[in-house]
C-alpha cells in the first residue's frame, strides 16, 4: 500500500502562483508513475500532468507552458508548480501514485483561483 498526503492548496487571484506537494510513503518501491489530476464540480476527474521514475512527463494541453512537474525521488515527492493560474484551474486536485502492484490516490486539496 502507498500512502499520499497532499499539500499547498488554497485560494489565489487569478494570474497568480501555487505550488502542489504530494508526499508518499509506504511501498514507495511500487511506484513508477506520479501524477496530479484534478476534478471540479459537476466534473469528471482529469489529468493535469505525470511524471515517470525517470522523468518522463507529460502535460494536459490546457497547462502546458504554465504547470511544471517534477519529483524528488530521494524524498518520495512529487510538486506541481502553477503558474498564471486562471479561475478555469479552480478544482480539487489529486496526487496518484502508479505500479504494478499500486493505485493510490491522495485525499485532495482544493486551488480556487478568483478572477
């Protein structure tokens, strides 16, 4: 089993900066693929961003050029960077942890962006 614990939501103005963290533990050897999706109301969950154990990664289009991925192996953590928030970002977003053997998802934190 992996654990996720997710932090540094909360509420920014539009144009504005935020930065994800998504911490794991537990069988972290399990992992090969982290990633942040997201869900706002009435939505279905989308992708946001993944990033393989070597550093693969790829982006939704809708947030290329303005959220970075990247991961700490050494710290079992994975950080979305956003930037130029706009209020369309606004949702709950989730860190996922991906393996053979794992499908784990952290508990949510919720970016609103105000216009």
């Amino acid at each position: 089993q992996v654990q996720l614990v997710e932090s540094g939501g909360g509420l920014v103005q539009a144009g504005g900066s935020l930065r994800l963290s998504c911490a794991a533990s537990g069988s972290i050897f399990s992992i090969n693929t982290m990633g942040w999706y997201r869900q706002a109301p009435g939505k279905q969950r989308e992708l946001v961003a993944i990033i393989t154990k070597g550093g693969t990664t790829n982006y939704a289009d809708s947030v290329k050029g303005r959220f970075t991925i990247s991961r700490d192996n050494a710290k079992n953590t994975v950080y979305l960077q956003m930037n130029s928030l706009k209020p369309e970002d606004t949702s709950v977003y989730y860190c996922n942890a991906l393996g053979p053997l794992t499908n784990s998802w952290g508990q949510g934190t919720q970016v609103t962006v105000s216009s």
